[in-house]
C-alpha cells in the first residue's frame, strides 16, 4: 500500500485550522460582530476555498461558543449579555484563586504581568489550567472586542508585582486579598466597558469586509 505524503494528509485539516484562525481574529476585533449572520457561501467565496473547509471551521468556532449553528437558520456570531459575562468572570475568578493557591503552596514565580494567566498556570503547576482560562478569555474577548484589550482590562503593574511577592513568599491570605481585590475591579470596569460595547455594535454601519488574497488562506 503506498502512503500518502504527509503534507497530503494535512492540508485539509490545516486549511480548516487556518480558515478558523482568520475568523476568530475577525470575532475578536468585531469586525464580525456579535449577533452577526454568517454566510458560509460569500465567506468561502472571499477566501477562496470550497465550502466544505469553511463549514469545518465554523464547527470549530461553534465548539468554542464563539459562533452558534441554528438548524434551518444557518450561523450566527454569538452573542452574549451581561448576565453571561458575569458568569465568565465566576469562573475566570475561580480558576485565578485555584492558580494563585496552588502557586503560593509552591512558592512560585510569576515573571511577567503580559502574559498573566499563562504564567500563573505554569506557576500553578496544572497542565489543564490554562486550556480552561484560554476558553473563557475568548468568549471575553468576543463579548468585548477591541475593548477587551483597553488598559483597564489588562493586569495593573503594581498588583502583579505584589502578588508576585506574596505567591513567593508563601503568603496565601496575602495573595488571594489582593487577587479578589483585582477581580472586583476588574468586574466593574468591565461593567462600564460592555455598555459602550453594546452602543458601538448596536449601532454599527455595517461595511464590506475585506478579505486578503485566496493564497493567503
């Protein structure tokens, strides 16, 4: 039996992968919005490829809860209220404790406030952490778009430098004080953010979106 090359066996799945990719940043940034219609035809027509890879990646997304499939409907941008934000930020606070409990316990290094949820898991020592906290970023960063990303919403240099002392140190009470007094901000401020948020894309004068060369996909 001969074997296929390995770069045969692949191109489907990569295409897909990559179709997924560009997609996902279009749901981040809200160039496609919350709430938008998604049609599969004119998108693989944009890119250039065949609908089959296309509807591939959208099952992707819809496994991520960034997009909803409706029988007979066809796609849509998810979109969620405040209520389900404020679900996320449960869990999201949940998984920041567990991370900082486990972290102080091993008296671990938290090095860099840029990259604070990848650092805290590895610190933390949970090979499953940061998968889960990747999943609720992302549903955070549909919800919010380019707001998500506004200095308000990103970890304060102070605060990462004295929870970094205190998981150091081993002091537990200390770090999960100022973790929680973080978080309280953190919810309020993004309270404040998803109101302009719901202006800006309800609001939105919707424009031809552009796609890049049918090579670079």
């Amino acid at each position: 039996m001969t074997r296929e090359p390995d770069s045969e066996l692949l191109r489907p799945r990569m295409l897909y992968e990559v179709l997924a990719g560009a997609l996902r940043q279009r749901i981040f940034t809200h160039e496609l919005a919350p709430g938008d219609p998604i049609d599969e035809f004119w998108l693989a027509s944009g890119y250039g490829v065949s609908r089959t890879p296309m509807r591939e990646a959208l099952k992707v997304l819809a496994s991520e809860g960034l997009v909803e499939l409706r029988a007979r409907q066809g796609g849509f941008v998810a979109r969620l209220a405040w209520p389900d934000i404020d679900q996320l930020f449960d869990v999201l606070d949940c998984l920041e404790s567990f991370g900082v409990r486990e972290a102080t316990q091993a008296r671990a290094c938290l090095r860099s406030r840029d990259s604070f949820h990848r650092d805290l898991a590895e610190a933390a020592g949970n090979t499953y952490l940061p998968e889960l906290v990747e999943r609720i970023v992302a549903k955070l960063r549909l919800a919010f778009g380019p707001q998500f990303d506004r200095p308000e919403m990103q970890v304060p240099a102070d605060f990462h430098a004295q929870l970094a002392h205190s998981v150091a140190a081993g002091e537990s009470d200390a770090a999960l004080r100022l973790l929680a007094a973080y978080q309280d901000t953190r919810r309020r401020m993004a309270a404040l953010l998803f109101a302009r948020v719901g202006q800006a894309v309800g609001g939105k004068r919707r424009e031809p979106h552009v796609f890049p060369a049918a090579g670079a996909a």
